[in-house]
C-alpha cells in the first residue's frame, strides 16, 4: 500500500518555510506522495456547497509542488484535484509537464470537475459544461505530452501544427487519477484515467464506488494501453491504523492519502508555531503506525 498526505498547498501549509518543512518531514518519515487541493477563488460571502470560509489560504498547485520538489529527492507529488474544467488544457499541460522535467518524473496529475458554480462564474466557464470539457480536456492534454506533431480538434479546444516542449519526463505521461463519486465520474476513470481517486471516502463509500467502478468497466471501453486502475482513497480525517488500512486494500484500494484535520486547510500558517508542530507528529505518529520506512 502506498501512503501519501494530503492538504500541502493550504492553511498552516501555506507558508515557503511550512510547505517545505512539511515536505521533508513527510519524505524523511518514509511516505510515498503528497498531495494538493485546488479552489482557485472561493465565495464570498461562504455559500454551500463551497467547502472553505473565503478568508482560507490556498497556494497554487503547480507552484507548491514545484517548490516542494526542489526540497524534496523521491517523495511523489499529486493534485488532488486541479479543477480540469476551469483551465486552458494547453496552457496546463505546459504547466503540468514543467512540473514533471523539475521533479524528474515525480508528478501524479489528478482531475476532477468541481462542484461550486460560483467559483465557475468568475473564472467565465459555464457550469454546466464541466463534465463535457473536463472529459475533452484530459485528451487534449494526452494529445500535447504523447503525440510527436500535437493534434486535436475538440468542441473547446483545437490545435495543430504547434509544439509544446519539453514533454513530460514519465512516459507516455504522468499518471491521471480522475476523481468523483458521481456515474460520470466513474465512467470517465475507466474510460480515460490512469487511476481514480476518492476524498473524503470512508470504507463504505469506498465499497460503493469499487461496485460502481466494475459497473461502470460494464460500460465503457477502457482502452489497454491505461492498464490496470489504481484506485487512491483520503478517507476521513484523523488517525488511522494497520487495521483500517488492510480493510481499504481488501477493497482494492493501492494508495491512501492521509489528512489530519480539516481545520488546518483554514488555519494560518505559524513559523516554529504549534499547528505545524502537531502536524509533523501526525506525520511520524501515522509513519510508524503504518510501519512506513
């Protein structure tokens, strides 16, 4: 089972001392990955479903992994999620395989369509388009890292006879994890996905999305140059021990991606303050009792 962390990019993290502390002490104590999140604006004033008060803090991703590689050697490092609708596919996938050259293949790219219209609103991309662009979005950025004359002609986007170099350092590309719970979602990871990534996802919701996953495999092609599907749980936040973890791999689960609190996505980053403190125990405590390293 791989183990990574999750929530880098945010709160208590959203610091260049703080990021880069977090990092190392999630390398050192012999995790696999962590990961960032992604509300690139947030409402305000807060309405459901929006996740987060507006004060929270919130690095961009691509930047916070970046730095984080430079602080880091093997540690692996994943979007849990880039909200895929809201952003130009080329200009991402530019981005995205910036990150995987200056990580030296490290990068996991998870992808997801968002929930909160507002934040939809004020980037200028209609809500209900989001499945359909997320869906063209990921072929369009598999045509930019893979094809030797990039190509693509899609209802949102269209290119030829460009380049975008460098190319990503993993080959073909970096893993995509596509996440969500809903149908959709599901089909779009065994139609198109490396991986499927669920959050906030407790045992039996992990149980319902493997049962939806086979039934979505029922009907979908997945083509055979994807492989298998590896699944990535964060489940609740919080402790967890060797016993759940065996339960989440008995449910075909490859990686989970632990989180600490919810509370540390809004609180305030503090330089040798007890917040980071707490989290880099959380880290070791969780290590040893996952017998990591």
């Amino acid at each position: 089972m791989k183990i990574g962390f999750f929530g880098v990019n945010t709160g208590i993290y959203s610091d260049p001392e703080c990021s880069a502390r977090i990092a190392c002490a999630a390398e050192d104590a012999g995790y696999e990955s962590v990961f960032s999140c992604e509300h690139v604006v947030l409402v305000d004033p807060r309405q459901a479903p929006s996740p987060l008060p507006p004060h929270s803090r919130q690095l961009d991703q691509a930047v916070t992994l970046a730095f984080m590689a430079a602080h880091t050697q093997r540690l692996r490092l994943g979007t849990g999620i880039v909200i895929l609708p809201q952003r130009n596919p080329v200009v991402l996938a530019k981005a995205l395989a910036s990150l995987d050259v200056l990580s030296a293949g490290r990068l996991l790219v998870g992808v997801g369509v968002g929930y909160v219209q507002g934040e939809f609103d004020a980037i200028g991309v209609p809500f209900e388009e989001r499945g359909p662009r997320t869906s063209e979005h990921i072929e369009a950025m598999r045509a930019l890292w893979t094809q030797e004359k990039p190509s693509f002609q899609g209802r949102f986007s269209a290119f030829s006879g460009i380049q975008s170099l460098p190319r990503p350092v993993q080959d073909p590309h970096p893993p995509i994890l596509v996440g969500g719970l809903s149908k959709p979602a599901l089909r779009r990871a065994v139609a198109q996905g490396n991986g499927w990534f669920g959050f906030n996802t407790d045992l039996e919701a992990t149980a319902s999305a493997m049962r939806g996953l086979d039934a979505a495999a029922r009907e979908v092609e997945r083509p055979a140059s994807l492989g298998s599907l590896e699944i990535s749980v964060t489940p609740p936040p919080g402790d967890i021990d060797l016993d759940l973890l065996r339960a989440y791999e008995d449910l075909g689960v490859a990686r989970i991606v632990v989180m600490r609190s919810a509370r540390d996505m809004v609180g305030e980053p503090e330089i040798g303050g007890e917040k980071l403190a707490d989290a880099i125990d959380f880290l070791r405590r969780t290590a040893d009792a996952l017998q990591l390293g």
